[in-house]
C-alpha cells in the first residue's frame, strides 16, 4: 500500500484568519506591556467640591481617573500587592480611610467612625494600616487590621502626630509631630515603644517616605522659606537636600526599587508630578499644567490594570524633558 504524503496548505480565509488572530494576539501583548509598567496613584482635581485620586504611568503618557465622588477624595497608599488602594475621603461628610481596588472599583469605608480619620499608610507584610485620627482629642497614630478591625493608638500627644509611613520590615512608623519645636520627623516602633526623633531643624519637617531597603527617609521641609525635598538616614545623619529648586517641592514617595523618588512640585506655577534619581539627578515632569496634582503614591510592583466605567482623562501637557 502506498500511502501518499502532501502539504497541507491553509486556504485563503484560514490564512487571513490566522493574520487577524496574530495580529490580535499582537495588539494584547502591546496593552499588557502597557498596563504592566509601574504606576503612580495621585490626587488631582478642584478643591470645590473635591479633588479625585489618579494614576499616570512612569513615563506620563497616559493618566486614568480613579475615583469620581464630589466629595474630597485624596492621600492614595497602595496595597503591597498592588490590587488595592487605600484613600482618604470625605463622602460620608468627614474623613474616612476607605479602600479601594486598583481600578477604581469597590470602596469600602473600614474606619466607619465619626472623628475625622487621616492620610492612610499601607504596611508593606499587607497585613495592617497606620493612620492618623483625632477620635482621643488630639491627632494621634493609629493601626488597624487591612480589614478596618482592631484599630489600636500607636501614639499619645497632645501636639498632632500625622503623616505615618512604614519602615520596610513593617516594624516602625516615621511620622510628622510639632511636639518639640517646629515639626520634625518621629520613629516609633508599631506598638508604640522606643519614640525617637530623627530630624532636628528648628522649622518645619513633614510627609516622611521610607525607602524600600530601610536605610533612608525621604521627607519635605520648609527650609529658607520654600518646600524642598530632603533624605536622611533614620539615626538621623546624612541629611541631604535633593531637590534645592526655587518653587515648593512636596509629598515624596520611593519607586520599588528605591532608584527613583516621585514628587509634587509647584515649579510649572501649579502642583504637578514630577520623577528624579535617588540623588537627586535628572527630574523629570510626568503631568504638567493640571489643576493641581499631589501627594504621587508609586505602586510596589508592576501589575495588570484595567479600569473599566472609569473616565480616562489626558491633562493638559504631558511631558519627557529634564527638569532644570
């Protein structure tokens, strides 16, 4: 028996088939490429009635709205596994911690208390929150569960202690206190214990960030009159002032990596996103010429996101220039 052996050619609608299917295929590589680059959460919009949380790509080609509420929402911290954010809002009337998915979707309020509950941080071992909360009298440094349970006071001064950030191993928070002169920047282990003060300006130091290898805390101080952007180490040596600009540069946060840190500045005549090296070389302007953008949040690690119902908005100039 003879047994013939023939090329199997595909017809011509096969062949256009498989094109459009590569082509497809192609196109939904392109998109997760996209989407799998790291983000930046901000807060951006009118301060009447209240601005929104948004997210822009590391390189400022493409901002989405997050949250669409005219209440304030604002003060984005991300889950350490990216699928969540954490946010300030005041839609119930005052302000609550809720927490989001990272597309927009799903808020949950998990402080559900009737003191106003302040600038959320993220624990980086995803289990707990820090915040700040002046349901004992005065604004004080709170933890509570991811979930919203067991909140419990991490500080006690009759001088507010706001802006919590976690150390790495998820063991300390730095924050912001004016309880000794001016306001400087406090370490304290998460239960409370062995407070130590790290910065000693005689002004005003706020908004701590942490560095993801633990051996620097980025921080914004009014120094000479004008915010700048500054780093130290949490013994509280090695300070240095990276940014030295002529217009207020505020709200740090560290990329993953630590090679990087995210800022708003007010250089462009209004607050936008800007992106500079760990030593403060080559920033960069993500988003210019918004109604204001803020307080930048740098997601932990790249991951797919797609928000949907979710208005896309491109603001004003976008750009890729150096920062002189």
């Amino acid at each position: 028996m003879q047994i013939q052996l023939r090329l199997l050619i595909p017809s011509n609608n096969l062949r256009e088939n498989l094109l459009f299917y590569f082509l497809l295929a192609v196109l939904v590589l392109v998109s997760m490429t996209w989407y799998a680059e790291a983000q930046i959460a901000f807060t951006s919009g009118n301060w009447v009635p209240g601005p929104n949380i948004y997210m822009v790509d590391s390189e400022g080609k493409k901002v989405l709205q997050l949250t669409d509420h005219e209440r304030w929402d604002s003060s984005p911290s991300w889950s350490p596994d990216g699928s969540r954010i954490a946010f300030e809002s005041e839609r119930v009337g005052h302000p609550e911690i809720y927490v989001m998915g990272a597309n927009g979707r799903n808020p949950i309020n998990l402080t559900q208390h009737p003191a106003p509950d302040r600038s959320p941080a993220w624990s980086p071992d995803g289990q707990r929150i820090a915040f700040t909360s002046v349901r004992d009298g005065s604004f004080d440094i709170y933890v509570m569960n991811a979930d919203g349970m067991n909140p419990t006071q991490v500080t006690d001064h009759p001088r507010p202690d706001v802006y919590p950030t976690w150390s790495p191993d998820s063991t300390q928070i730095a924050f912001e206190s004016p309880r000794i002169f001016g306001s400087d920047i406090f370490v304290v282990n998460a239960d409370g214990t062995n407070l130590k003060r790290v910065t000693d300006a005689r002004q005003w130091d706020s908004e701590p960030a942490w560095s993801p290898n633990g051996k620097q805390i980025a921080f914004a101080s009014w120094r000479g009159a004008i915010w700048d952007i500054y780093i130290i180490n949490p013994d509280g040596k090695g300070e240095t002032n990276l940014t030295n600009s002529k217009s207020n540069d505020k709200h740090p946060t560290w990329s993953p990596d630590g090679t990087q840190i995210a800022y708003s500045s007010q250089r462009a005549g209004f607050y936008g996103i800007y992106v500079m090296n760990a030593d403060g070389s080559d920033s960069v302007a993500l988003v210019e010429d918004l109604k204001v953008a803020i307080e930048p949040a740098w997601a932990p690690k790249s991951f797919a996101v797609a928000p949907q119902e979710k208005l896309v908005v491109m603001w004003g100039r976008i750009k890729q220039n150096k920062v002189r």
